[in-house]
C-alpha cells in the first residue's frame, strides 16, 4: 500500500498540473490563512447568534481547532513516515497531514457555524453553495500539497479521515442547544389513565 500511495504522489507530483495554483491551494492550509478564516467566522457566529448562550458555537469551534495539533503531532511523532523527494531531510513524520488537517477543521468548523440554523442565513441553495465550496477547496488543498510534493496522498486522506471525526463532534456539539431547546418547548402528553373513582 505504501508503495502504491508514493507512486501515485510520483505521478501527481509530476504531472502537468499548473504549479503556481498548485502552490496557493497549498498555502489554504497554512495556520497564517485558516486560522484568521475561522476566527471572523467565529465572531460573526457570536454577533448573529440568538440568546445568552451564544458564546457555544465559537467555543465547539475553537476547542476542535485546537484538537488538531494535540492530536496531529504526537500521531506524526509516533509514524515517523518519511516525506517525499522535495522534503527530503527536512524532518520526518509527514503522516498525518498537518496542512490538510488545519484547512479541513479551520474551513470545515467556519461552514458549520455558517449552516447554524438562523432566521435569513444559508438557506436552500446557500446551504449547498457553502458544503460544495468547502469540499472542493479541501479537495484542490490536498492535491496542491501532493502535486508540490510536500505530501504523499495517504498522509492527506489520513488528515481528511481524523478531520472529519473531529468535525462530526463539532456537528453533534452545535447541535446540543437546538435539542436542549426542543426538549424544553415540547407539551407533556396528556394522561390516559383513568381519574379516580367518583362518589
């Protein structure tokens, strides 16, 4: 498998895809792009947000941001893979994709607080123009990375794998005041047992 995931990164990295595009999709992964990203979408997120209980979303989003190096680190300490010729003996541990992870939660977490259910916001074709924005930078970020030879497709769809748990827990976690709402709101079901006995 790891022979056949570094002679297609080979041939990605050879081939004749423009490299100045390949190179500014690689930068989307950058701490320097991504986290400002998140961040605005953060605050937005608190300005619109209804209720006391509006500093939820950023927070879910940040702490998942946040998960991304605590858990991407000790895994490329622990594999210690090797990266491709044009990194070569610039360190190892190249799986999983630190880049790859960064844009896929950063971007990923900022849509999900866009798609928040609120009066006017990401309806209908909004909805799908932000989900089809998202995996499609994602997709043009992960093979910029391999066609710069920066990464070899395996570290990337490994990133892809560990962000979308991370972003899945971000999901459940945004959605947790919406439940609690409707639990709240819902009318106790009338009693069907028989009342007492009259006189």
């Amino acid at each position: 498998m790891r022979a056949l995931d570094e002679r297609a990164g080979r041939a990605v990295s050879g081939s004749a895809l423009p490299g100045g595009a390949a190179h500014f999709f690689a930068d989307l992964g950058n701490m320097t792009v991504a986290l400002p990203v998140l961040a605005v979408a953060m605050a937005v997120s608190a300005l619109r947000a209804p209720g006391p209980r509006r500093w939820w979303p950023p927070l879910c989003a940040a702490l998942t941001m946040a998960a991304v190096p605590a858990l991407v680190v000790p895994f490329k300490d622990a594999v210690a893979r090797p990266g491709p010729a044009a990194m070569a003996g610039a360190h190892d541990g190249f799986f999983p994709s630190g880049h790859t992870a960064t844009a896929a939660v950063a971007y990923g977490a900022a849509a999900l607080l866009f798609l928040l259910p609120r009066p006017g916001l990401a309806r209908g074709r909004g909805r799908a123009a932000v989900v089809t924005s998202y995996a499609v930078g994602n997709a043009a970020v992960g093979v910029g990375l391999v066609r710069c030879g920066f990464h070899w497709p395996l570290d990337v769809l490994g990133s892809w794998c560990l962000s979308g748990v991370l972003l899945w827990g971000l999901a459940l976690a945004l959605s947790r005041p919406a439940r609690a709402r409707r639990r709240g709101t819902r009318r106790p079901r009338a009693s069907t047992a028989p009342g007492p006995p009259g006189p």
